[in-house]
C-alpha cells in the first residue's frame, strides 16, 4: 500500500508530467512533418519509448515505481488539459 503523501505527490507529478508531455509532443510533431513517413514513424517510436521510460525512472525515484491506473489518467488529464488550455487560446 502507497502511503497518501506518496500518492499525492506521483499524481501531481504525473498531472504536471502530463502537460510537459503535450508540450513536448507539438514540439515533435511540428519538426517532424518535414520528413518522410518512415522516419516520422521510427521518431514518433523512439520518442514514446524515450518518454515512457523516463516516466517510470522518475517513478521509481517517488514511489518505487509502483503504477496505478489513477497516475496513467492523471498523465491524460494534463495533456487533455493542456490541450484544451492551448486550443483556447488559439482561438
């Protein structure tokens, strides 16, 4: 069992995790559509697997990388927020 201040802590940083991820994402996608469809996919792979990674290895460092379902939404909750806030703006 989690103790509530380590899982108070992963869901902000996987909420927080979530934003840098939108962010990051729109970078790429913006750089990559100068290139073919081959490479496009083999750094859109490399991307979601640097990324994972980094996610659990920051995980593991906060709660031994024990992941729930609750931190994987919170990760969505943040890109979908961040999409939402940066749509909005746009507009």
């Amino acid at each position: 069992m989690i103790s509530l201040y380590v899982q108070i802590k992963t869901i902000i940083f996987s909420l927080l995790y979530g934003v840098v991820l939108y962010f990051f994402l729109e970078f790429n996608l913006k750089f990559l559509k100068k290139y073919s469809k081959i490479y496009q996919f083999i750094i859109l792979l490399l991307f979601i697997i640097c990324n994972s990674l980094a996610y659990f290895i920051i995980l593991q460092k906060i709660n031994y990388g024990i992941v729930n379902v609750k931190f994987l939404l919170c990760i969505l909750t943040g890109y979908l927020l961040s999409n939402f806030v940066s749509n909005s703006k746009k507009e």
